[in-house]
C-alpha cells in the first residue's frame, strides 16, 4: 500500500496571504507533484489544519481543488478547523455518529484509523470519553494491523510553545490503545509543522512539514509564544510493505542542481573532484 501523507495545509482564500506565504498555491504545487509523481498512490490522507481560520471560503478553496484530485483523500480536522464549516462544504466529511470528524476502515489488508483530535475553543487537543469509547469499540471489531492518523502527536517534543497546546490527553488515550499495541504499525501525525520521528511506547511514529509555515527547531525554553518560519514545505511518501513501514519526505519545491553520483569507478575520480560550481 502506498500512502501519501499531506499536512496543515491551513487554507486561506486567494489573494490572502499567511505569513508572507500563498497556502493554496502551495497546496497547488504538493498536488502538481502528487500527480506526476504519485498518482499511483493508494491514499491521500491530510492530517488537518485544513483551513487556518476554519471558515468557509477556505473549505471552498479546498473543495475546488479536492475536486480535481486524481488520488483517493481523506481530509481530516486539527485545532484550526471548525466541523461546522467543514461539514457545509463538505456535507461527505467523516463522522462518528456523535458528530466527530473520525472514522477507521479497512484497506490493503490494515484498520486505517482517523483520530478527530480537536477541542473545542483550545489549541490543544483532546480525545474526551466519548472518543475514546468510540475507538475502543472500532478496535475491538477486528484483528488487522492498525494504522493511526492523529492531528495533534500524543508526544512532548522538547518544543516549549508547542508542547503547550499538544495532546492533553494522552494517557488516557493510551489505555484504549495499549491492549492493540502489539499490532499498531505506525502514527502519522501534524500540528508541530516540522519533521519529526521516534516511537511513542515503542510504536513508531512521523510528524512532517505543513505546506505553508514551519515552526523552526527552537529546543531552549521559550514559553507560549510560537516561533514561526519559512522552512521548505514536504509531504511524504509512504510505503506500508509486509515486514516494514518506510516514510519518505518529498520537499517539493526543492529546485537545487540534480546530478549522478557515478564513482571515479566509472567515470574517473577527476569527475568528482572537478566538478563545476553551479
Ligand atoms: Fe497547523
């Protein structure tokens, strides 16, 4: 299975911009790649943060171009969305049966689960009890392996101002999951807009760049106040295989020379050692 792992892409309508950046152009770009490069994609998933101030023109923007997607997608929500305006654009969204923007199904042989992390007038996430029982329950269905696909990382990242508003729950969230442990094979996650990896209880996870603003590696103290940067987007490109899970970062606009690495076996050591400047 071949999953494309897509990120905060915080919409705002054209001609906005968001931090001095164009969120739908760069949604545009992603997708030009996606399609030359990965059309053959099982999956599309974007881990919320869909829309930067979760109103409606933004969903629009995004259901104009959603539209026109070669690749199958699941959209879900973060802490910048609001299920109301999402659900008026797109009256398909996921829902739980209690109005959470969350669903699990099978596909290529795994119980895909799309966690809706959101909570209500916070940054932070949260996962109440009726999400949880509501996991436990999907869980319980059957016995496939399971991948997990959260907004907000159940992890400290070491990051003061984003650790804040991370996943406030997560212990309890790990009660419902512990018993699955054994058969989760990975966590896709958002939010930190920064690529990040590790395990969480020793299952591993990926947190990768959003489309438009990146939150730069800032590990001293720095208490709430965010800081933001211009750090080139990605998306990544997974592959689930039988006895491994591989994650690819794609930063997309990356425009620098490419060229072959061909050893001096071949082509002679002066070609590497007199290789022209750009
Ligand atoms: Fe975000």
């Amino acid at each position: 299975m071949k999953i494309v792992h897509v990120t905060d892409i915080h919409l705002v309508p054209q001609p906005a911009t968001l931090y001095g950046l164009d969120p739908c152009a760069r949604f545009d770009a992603a997708i030009v790649s996606i399609h030359a490069d990965h059309s053959d994609a099982d999956l599309m998933v974007i881990t919320g943060d869909l829309a930067h101030w979760g109103e409606v023109p933004a969903y629009q923007a995004l259901r104009q171009r959603i539209d026109l997607l070669k690749v199958p997608v699941v959209m879900m929500v973060g802490n910048h969305d609001d299920r109301a305006s999402l659900r008026t654009v797109f009256p398909e969204a996921m829902d739980d049966g209690n109005g959470f923007v969350q669903s699990s199904r099978i596909e290529g042989g795994h119980r895909l689960v799309f966690l809706d992390t959101k909570q209500e007038g916070s940054h932070a996430g949260a996962y109440c009890q009726t999400r949880l029982t509501w996991l436990a329950e999907e869980l319980a269905q059957s016995n496939e392996p399971i991948l997990m696909f959260m907004h907000h990382p159940p992890i400290l990242t070491g990051i003061s101002s984003m650790d804040a508003i991370t996943q406030q729950d997560a212990d309890a969230l790990w009660q419902v999951l512990q018993p699955h442990s054994h058969r989760i094979r990975h966590i896709f996650l958002g939010h930190v807009h920064r690529p990040i990896s590790g395990n969480w209880h020793g299952i591993s996870f990926s947190l990768i760049p959003g489309l438009n603003h990146q939150v730069p590696l800032e590990l001293s103290p720095h208490g709430e106040d965010i800081p933001g940067s211009h750090e080139p987007p990605a998306y990544s490109v997974v592959s689930i295989n039988a006895d491994s899970v591989v994650v690819h970062l794609n930063y997309f606009l990356e425009e620098s020379r490419r060229f072959p690495l061909d050893g001096y076996e071949i082509k002679g050591r002066d070609y590497a050692l007199g290789f022209p400047a750009e």
